[in-house]
C-alpha cells in the first residue's frame, strides 16, 4: 500500500513539475551583433545562450557555445576554447551545425584547420554572405543565406536557415528550419558524417570502458586510460527506447543525451520532424560526445542493406527542420513529456 502511495505521489509531483515548466511564459530574448566579429550573440532573460558565429576560418556557420537555463555550457569547448579536461579529437565537431560528408564527392563535414593545404580541394566550405532577418522579443529569429562552395568558391548550394530560439523555465529551445537549393546536379552520396551534429560537454559523455586516444591541434597525443576519467557520466536515450551506444545506427523521431553536471540533471534533445526526407532519421550518436541526426546515412547504418542517396536538379531544394531542446534542474523531460513535444513540433 506504502509503495503505491510513494509511487502515485512521485509521478504527482513530477507530472506538477512538468505542467509549470510548460506553462511558464517565454522569457525574453535578445539578439544582438558583434561590432567586431562575424557573430551574433543570443541572450535568454538576460543570460547568454549561444552565439552564432560564421568567420570563413572555421569553414561552416555554427551555434557556439551553447548554455543551459542555469548557465552551464553544454557543449565543447575546443577548438576555439579548450577547457581542462577537454578532449581534443575531431577538430570539426564544433558546437551545433548542419552539414554532410559527401556533396558531389566535396566532404563538408570533416573540412577544418586540421586538414592540410594540399588536400583541401577534396573539402568543401559553407560561406554566409546574408543575415537575413534578426528579432528579438518572446522568441528571437536569426535567419541568414549562405553557399555550399568548393575551393574554387563554385556555388553547389545554396542555404537559407532560419533558428528560432526560446526559453522559459528550466529549457531552452533551438528551432532550425534549413532549405538547401541546388546551384547545380547535385548528390548528396549515402554517407556516415552527417547531418545535423552536436559536440556535447566531457560530461555528459558516455563513460568509456577502453583506453582512448586524443590529438590536439599541435600534434600531441594524449592517452587517458579507462576508468581514470571520472567526469564523463552521460547516457542516450530514444522515442524507441533503445540506450547508451546501442542507440548508434537505429531510427527514432527524438534522441536525448542526458547526464550529471555539477549538482544538476542535464539534458539535451534533438527531434527530428515528418516533413525531413527518411523520417524517422538514423542517430549517428557516439559515446565520445558526437550526437547527430543523419537522415541519409542508410548504407552503413543498415549494414549495406540499403541506401539513400539524394539528387537534387538545378533549382530543385531539399528542407530539414529539427528542435534542440537544452534542460537543467533536478529531472529531465520524461519520454512521455518528449513524445508530447514531438508530437507539438511536428505540426510547425
């Protein structure tokens, strides 16, 4: 009898804390241009969230950092910032961006600083050239126009996205609508590396059970054996169920990573909508802190079963709308929560 009290009273209260959180009004947000850089900063009710940066020395736009509703930077720090502890692999996984590995042979994925001069004609860029709206208010709008190039700055694509971002409470909220309009044929070729990507916090990394391996960007090699790294206490978790690393590969409409920082429960979520090509997408989301959804990444997803290659003609476009949502307090959203959040999206 005891036990169904404690339970009926558990999800009470968590069932009160969801229903304020969601009621709560929108705090405001600001958007707000750097004088001196290629950068927009968002704050939410006074607070940094992220910024927007698109300098053409990191080869692609991207949101960076990223904080959650209490300040706590939910993203990597290196390259642009190394923080202690921070690991310093895949130079390219850069706080929140959207591209993909093979765009007529070009990877824009895995372009960065670290690649050498003579092999980047095998990388393409993504050059922003437009902001095209910013408002600020109830939800902040940053929306700009950029091209998919080659290194002969030959435009393969062109990209208009729009981020609406909001806030209230404990969450935060990243609104992507991408449109990709081809400048010429173009195919994106079925591939691991992509598609829109996340380098999460050290923390909130799976707790890795084999000795790892990092270079940074000089060159030096670190090994940092297993079980010394006490930090990483992360986990995945999607709509479908499936944990940890067997969620690499699988489909579901929303994934979360979720773990400790500090003495609160982080979260972060990404959703994927019905109007995306190859919905549900596939999670190319690895235990080391890369968490990405990637629609087009069948053939080694599914073990060479099958494959999804997308071809689009000149003037024909292609759309992907996804929502992050960042968390901090005492408990995250629910599944049953997030199955409700998807569900609200998918109707945008």
């Amino acid at each position: 009898m005891k036990r169904n009290l404690y339970a009926f009273t558990a999800c009470l209260l968590l069932h009160v804390f969801i229903s304020k959180t969601f009621a709560q009004k929108n705090e405001p947000v600001r958007i707000v241009k750097d004088p001196k850089e290629n950068k927009f900063d968002i704050t939410i009710g006074g607070k940094l969230f992220t910024s927007f940066l698109y300098p053409g020395a990191i080869e692609k736009p991207v949101l960076y950092p990223i904080h959650s509703s209490a300040g706590t930077e939910v993203t990597r720090g290196f390259p642009l910032r190394t923080k202690t502890g921070d690991p310093t692999d895949h130079p390219h996984h850069l706080g929140l961006w959207l591209n993909f590995e093979n765009v007529n042979g070009l990877d824009f994925w895995n372009n960065s600083f670290a690649i050498a001069q003579d092999k980047k004609h095998l990388y393409g860029w993504i050059k922003t050239d437009k902001i095209l709206k910013t408002s600020s208010g109830d939800k902040g709008v940053l929306a700009y126009h950029a091209n998919w190039t080659n290194q002969k700055n030959e435009v393969l694509l062109e990209e208009t996205t729009s981020f609406e971002f909001t806030g209230k409470g404990n969450q935060r909220i990243i609104d992507r609508t991408t449109v990709l309009k081809a400048n010429t044929q173009v195919v994106f070729k079925d591939a691991k590396d992509g598609l829109l990507g996340l380098r999460v916090a050290h923390a909130l990394e799976i707790p890795s059970k084999e000795d790892q391996k990092f270079t940074d960007d000089k060159g030096i090699v670190t090994i940092v054996k297993a079980g010394t790294d006490k930090l990483p206490n992360g986990n995945y978790v999607t709509s479908e169920g499936k944990q940890g690393n067997d969620v690499w590969s699988t489909r579901a409409v929303w994934c979360k990573v979720y773990g400790k920082m500090g003495n609160d429960s982080v979260s972060i979520s990404i959703i994927d909508h019905p109007s995306n090509p190859n919905y549900p997408t596939f999670w190319h989301a690895r235990g080391y802190g890369l968490f990405a959804a990637n629609p087009l990444g069948e053939k080694i997803f599914t073990n060479n079963k099958s494959a999804k290659n997308l071809t689009l003609k000149p003037g024909e476009s292609v759309t992907f709308k996804y929502r992050v949502l960042i968390e901090e307090g005492k408990q995250s959203t629910s599944s049953e929560q997030l199955n409700k959040v998807a569900a609200e999206f998918s109707k945008r």
